[in-house]
C-alpha cells in the first residue's frame, strides 16, 4: 500500500515538475533573467533577443525566430545577431534588416532579409536582385511550405560563397528575398571542402523559412 | 537619334511642377502640348500617353507610398520614342516619415524600388520594339527614388532633377547588396557586426560612394539652389552628391544655409541622426506616444492622467507594472538623449549665431532660442535626478517608502514636463516663428531636432516638414 502511495507521489512529481518545465517554457526569452539564457551571441544581444520565442534550439545551433511583422518564422542561427541601426519596418507591410553571424565553422556570414506584404511579379523580382550582383545568377525554383521558392548559389572569389532568395506565398501576396553570403576565414585549402557544406546549410536555413499565415482561410479578417 | 523633345531645364522644371496639380489625364495631356507650344513656339511633333502609377496594375506599387507619372512621346515619322518618369517629391505625412527613415536614417528604400518597378511596367506595356529612352524627372525626395532606383537597377538613361534630396550611402549599403560587399571588403568590415557601418567616417564613406558610382553619376544632372533647405542638409553624413550638378544662387542677398550647416559640427549632426534612427526604430511600434516612450522613457499617456496626488496614487496602484518599466526606461535612456540635447545647448553659439551673423534671424531670437532650449535641459536634468533619487529609494525596498518615492516622483516629473511644454510654447512664440519661416528655413531642421526629441505630436514635426516644401516649391 505504502508503496503505492509513493508511487502515486512520483507521478504526481514527475508531472508538477512538468508542468514547472512547460511554464519556464512559454516565458519568452526577452523576458527571462540574463543569466537564465543560453550562452551564445543571439541571446546575448539585446535587440535581437526580442525576436527569439524559445531558448529550446528547433535543431542544433538555431532558435525560433519571429519576424518583427509577425508575418514569418524560422531559424535564427545562434552565432547571429539582427543589425538595430539598420533595422526598419513599416507596420506590417515592409520589414528589412542585416544579420551578421559568426557561424563557429571558420566562416561569418551576413543575411540580408527583406519581407514585402505584397511582393511584385517573380520575373521583375528576380531582375532586380540579379542587378545587385556583377555575375550572372542562375535561380532554381522548387516548392516548400506552401512556398515557391527560387534559389540562386553565388560565389564571390575563393573565401566567400552565398546564395540568394526569392520565397513567395503560394497562396497570399507576401514575399521575401534573402541574400546570404558567407566568407571563409580560413586557408584558401581548409576553404575548398568547406564551402560546399556551408552551401548546404545555407539551403537548409532557408527551408525552415514560414509564413505565419499558412494558406488563404488562416487569419482571414 | 537627335535631341531629346524636352531639351531645355525650363521645359523640364514645368512638367516635374505639372506632376503636383494632381490632374487627370486628358488635362494632363493639354497643359504638356500648351507647355511645349509656350517654350518651343512650334506644335508638339509627337502623340502623347499618360499613366499614373495609382493605376498601375501591380498593387505593390498602388499600395506603397510612390507617386509618379509616366509621360511617353512617340512618332514614327519623327522618329521620337521618349519615356519621362516624373516621379513625385514629397507630398503627405507618410512621405516625411519616408523622409526620415529613408534620407536621415537612411534605412527605408521602398520608395526607390517602386519607382523601378513602375517604370519597368510602363516600358513593358508600351512595348514597340523601338529604342526608347527612359529618362527619371524628379524634385525633393523624388531624386532620392530616381536615382537611388538608377544607381541599383539601371532604370534609367538619364535623370534631370531639381532641389533634390540627396541619395544616402547608408540607404544604400541596405538596399544595393554589390555596394554592401565592396564597402565591407574595402573597409575591412567583418561580416559578424552588421551595424559596422555606423562606425566609419563619414568622409571617406562618401569618397568611396562617389567613386563606386562614378560610372552611372554621369547620367545625373542636377539643378540645386543655393537656398534650398535640402542643399543646406547635403553636407550632412551619409548624403553623396553625384552627376553634374548646377548650382544656383537664388537669393544672393543672403549667404546661402549651406555654409551654416557646414559650420554645425559632425558630431551634432551624428546626434541628430540617432535621433532619428531611434525615432523610426521606436515608432515600428505605432504612436507617436510610444515612440517618445522609447527615446526618453517617459510614458507620456501615463503621465497625462496625473494631475494631483490623489490621482498619482491612483495612477501607482492601477498601473504598476506601467510605472516600473518606465522607471527603468528613464534610468536607460534618459542619459543619453540628455547628452544629445547638451551637445546642441553645448554648440548653441555656433548654430544659432552664424544664423545672427547671416541675418536669418535677430539677436533677440537667438537669445529666446538658447534659453527656452537651456530651460529644456535643465528640466531634463531635473527628470533623470528624479529618477535617480528614485531608484535608490526603491533599493531600499520599503514598499511605503517607495510608493512615497514614486507618487513624488511622477507629480515632480509632471511638473518639469508641464515646463517642458512652457518652453515649446515659448519657442512657438509668432514672431519666432515668423522670422524663422521666412528666413532661416534650416533652422527647421534644427528645431526638428527637439521636436522628434521630446514633442509629444509627430503632427507638428510633419507640419514643419510641410511647411517647409510649400516653401521650397518657387519654381512655377
């Protein structure tokens, strides 16, 4: 009988404590004590903090991420922080910021992230993203998350490769373009494996881009 | 092909001024062939089309603040096949809030990609497989979009504009990805700090920039009065004049507000900027109250329901959690605008003098100026004491000490604010306002200034601002 009891007392342990755990999980991380939050360069930034939902990685080395319009989510890179001085958004239709990242794999980045509410005609988009480059880009179109997206690798010179990104709702008007660009700060020969992984991570990164508003009956108002 | 149909400055200024009456196509159309008959004495040789950006069928462009007008000239027998943009200068309240975010801030550039984006459409739907040239019309704020639209994507073969605001190099290292990377390569920026930018010098940012466009700056023909408030502005950091410009003297009597800008130090004008960077971060949120919030920390819808002590404890009971944020936003902020607003009190002789000097406004004015702007300071002084005698008392954590502490507190803070307004009401003073109008329109920019500063209506800051290009637009 004692037993049971006891048995009963750890089940109900176990789930207070998981109730504890789920509270200190909906916390926000801008509004945890400093201390409380993971030891990496985007909590430890002030600004960006504010964009981050969780202190619980979504996988290993990136935070949930909401977007300043609320209109997009995705993974926030822990070496990164989100540039205040040149921050600017303009209510829900237009948000634009620089991401600088320290990657931690011998490369930094910069993410240049521009969201429109309505976005223009794809052909007229890609165009004046490509006038931004002195080479030629060749996208790739394919769909994800309800999203056409049409992605195009670049590479600079030997230490710096990116890729840029046009992702547009399949079902809404919004659209965002995404330049990111990373430089090796390695050996030119250290570099030469590296930067076909580092492509790689660049297209997973803006796989795990969403739009909050996931198709036409969602939030209609 | 021989010379463009609108070959003169004069023809040109009368079509970019025809772009502000707002008319409807066919009275749009008129006023050009009258325009031309006036000018060249002769009929105007071509057929003539009108599109206005509002009709545009790509709702990005209906939806976002750009206004423009498409003129396009054709003739098969003449062999004329010209496209005109005239873009629109600055017209509403949400122009000067563009203003702000995309010249001062240098941060927005939605406006310029409008800009492309309706001319890339017009050309689309005239299509004739002839040669067209496109040529960019533009005053104020439209030379910004024109030319920071030609600079990124080629928009045009030529512009022509007058008293323009000048493109932003910080605008655009965010807007123009080959430029971000040439700066960050040629500056050794490290990609880890995207707010890098902000720490280089100003000077050699604009050497850099002149020379990075040097190629499309030839394009760019510019006609500037040396009077013109926005000229007065171009010398400030991260404005770059480029293309050929001719400058006029306007007004020789007076030694131009070029000169007197000149003359304020970087570091005031660098102050001024993060004013208004801060101003457009904080207003991200709506509310002008809200942004003023954000910049000195003061919740003025919090402090406008006190009037007394019954209603300050009223105030302290209902809203906590209100007054303790604010509390501590003041101990944040407060500082830091109050140094900002020292460097200008600090520099007064300078500013407000060479204005004596120049004969833009008297003696008298001067010394109102400096007063009502030193009693601004004092009282701010007065605030961050407040608070930091605040701050110690809630250390103690004495609940009745505190509230104590914090009902005073937000009764003092009420009344250096109420001197605040005294001081704004002072510096409205009509013949103040009078002689500032009508001679030293680059005051405007300084009294801007401690209006984004501490003012609780943004109405007024666009009032000025409107005031301000009413006067500007002289050239009909």
């Amino acid at each position: 009988m004692r037993y049971w009891l006891t048995a009963l007392l750890a089940i109900f342990i176990v789930l207070l404590g998981g109730c504890q755990m789920d509270q200190e999980k909906s916390t926000k991380p801008a509004e945890m004590s400093v201390e409380d939050l993971p030891d990496v360069r985007a909590f430890q930034d002030d600004f960006t903090r504010e964009f981050l939902q969780s202190t619980k990685e979504t996988k290993e080395g990136y935070y949930p991420f909401l977007s300043g319009t609320g209109a997009y989510k995705m993974d926030f890179p822990a070496g990164g922080i989100v540039g205040e001085k040149g921050y600017s958004k303009k209510q829900k239709e237009f948000e634009s910021y620089l991401v600088g990242i320290d990657e931690g794999n011998g490369f930094e980045s910069s993410i240049k992230i521009d969201y429109y509410s309505k976005i223009g005609q794809t052909s007229t988009e890609l165009e004046m993203l490509s006038s931004q480059f002195n080479q030629k880009l060749d996208f790739e179109s394919y769909d994800e998350n309800n999203i056409t997206i049409s992605l195009a690798k670049f590479e600079d010179d030997e230490k710096t490769i990116g890729a840029v990104g046009l992702l547009e709702h399949k079902s809404t008007q919004e659209g965002l373009s995404i330049i990111y660009e990373s430089e090796c700060i390695r050996s030119v020969e250290d570099c030469k494996t590296e930067k076909i992984e580092m492509q790689n991570k660049i297209k997973q990164w803006v796989n795990s881009i969403k739009f909050v508003k996931n198709d036409e009956s969602d939030e209609e108002q | 092909m021989s010379e463009s149909i609108l070959s003169t400055d004069e023809i040109r200024l009368r079509l970019i001024n025809l772009e502000y009456k707002d008319l409807n196509k066919k009275d749009f159309e008129k006023e050009i062939k009258q325009i031309y008959l006036e000018e060249y004495g002769e009929i105007l040789p071509a057929n003539i089309e009108i599109i206005h950006s509002r009709d545009s069928k790509n709702s990005e462009v209906t939806s976002s603040d750009y206004n423009g007008t498409a003129v396009y000239f054709h003739s098969k027998e003449k062999d004329i096949n010209e496209l005109y943009i005239i873009s629109q200068g600055t017209q509403d309240g949400a122009d000067w809030e563009y203003n702000l975010k995309a010249m001062f801030a240098g941060k927005d550039f939605t406006q310029a990609k409008s800009a492309n984006k309706f001319t890339e459409e017009v050309i689309k739907e005239i299509d004739n497989n002839g040669e067209l040239t496109v040529t960019g019309l533009s005053h104020s704020l439209a030379h910004n979009n024109n030319t920071t639209a030609h600079l990124i994507y080629d928009t045009f073969d030529e512009i022509y504009s007058v008293n323009g605001a000048q493109t932003n190099y910080y605008q655009l290292f965010n807007a123009d990805r080959d430029f971000r990377r040439e700066i960050m390569n040629n500056f050794n920026l490290s990609r880890t700090n995207p707010d890098a930018i902000y720490n280089l010098d100003p000077k050699q940012l604009e050497t850099f920039a002149k020379e990075y466009y040097k190629d499309k700056a030839t394009n760019v023909h510019q006609l500037i009065s040396k009077d013109d408030p926005l000229y007065a502005v171009s010398g400030a950091r991260g404005f770059f004049t480029i293309g050929d410009v001719k400058y006029v003297d306007t007004n020789p009597d007076l030694p131009g507000l070029r000169n007197l800008m000149d003359e304020i130090p970087d570091e005031v004008i660098k102050d001024f900027q993060e004013l208004a960077i801060d101003y457009t971060v904080a207003s991200k949120k709506g509310g002008t109250n809200a942004a003023i919030q954000e910049i000195i920390g003061v919740n003025m819808d919090l402090v406008n329901e006190i009037d007394d002590i019954g209603s300050a404890v009223k105030v302290y009971f209902t809203k906590q959690g209100e007054i303790d944020a604010m509390v501590h936003g003041l101990n944040d902020k407060l500082p830091g605008v109050l140094s900002r607003i020292k460097t200008v009190t600090g520099n007064a002789d300078v500013i407000f003098g060479r204005l004596v000097n120049a004969g833009y406004i008297t003696e008298e004015q001067k010394n109102t100026l400096v007063t009502e702007l030193t009693a601004i300071e004092v009282e701010l002084d007065g605030i961050q004491e407040t608070v930091s005698r605040l701050t110690s008392i809630r250390d103690m954590g004495d609940f009745y000490a505190q509230l104590g502490g914090d009902a005073a507190a937000i009764i003092k803070m009420k009344r250096h604010y109420n001197s605040i307004m005294e001081s704004f009401e002072e510096l409205n003073n009509e013949d103040l306002l009078a002689a500032m109008e009508q001679s030293a329109k680059a005051i405007v920019y300084l009294r801007c200034l401690k209006v984004c500063l501490i003012r609780r209506n943004h109405i007024l800051v666009q009032i000025w601002f409107i005031r301000l290009t009413v006067a500007e637009r002289k050239f009909e």
